[in-house]
C-alpha cells in the first residue's frame, strides 16, 4: 500500500518506480511515438519492451549451477579436511 495525498493506494510496483498518470491527449501522443519506433527500429523497440521484463528461467539455471558449485566445493573442502584429520 502507498499514502499519497492521505489516500492509501494498492499497487504491484515499488514506491520508486510508481508513474503519474498520463492525459487522454499524453497516452495518445505516447502509443504514437511507440508506433513510429516500432517501424522506424523494430530491433529497438523490442530491446525497449523486453527491458523491464524479468529473465526467470535464465536466472534459475545460474542459481542453481551456483548452488550445485557451492555444494561440490563443500564436499571436496570437507573430504580432503577429513583425509588430513586421519
């Protein structure tokens, strides 16, 4: 929840990346700048779209290569400090 102006308010985002809403003739003027870009520099314009988008499975599989490293570097540490408490 965030306090604006006394009023609570419900939303997904962190207060850091909340946005003012925009005018009829400002969201207009907006979805025709997304068009011109879109034709002018598809490449961009998908960059654009795909920047706020999270990147889950990538993430998990490096998560869990990192996790699985950890885990075989513990085995070997424990091993060779168990080979030299003998």
């Amino acid at each position: 929840m965030i306090m604006l102006r006394g009023e609570e308010h419900s939303t997904a985002r962190p207060p850091e990346v909340q946005s003012m809403a925009l005018s009829m003739e400002e969201q207009r003027i907006l979805t025709q700048i997304e068009v011109r870009l879109s034709e002018d520099d598809p490449r961009l314009a998908g960059r654009l779209a795909r920047l706020g988008t999270p990147r889950g499975r990538r993430a998990r599989v490096i998560t869990a290569a990192a996790v699985a490293a950890v885990v075989v570097l513990a085995a070997v540490g424990a091993a060779i400090a168990a080979a030299l408490l003998q």
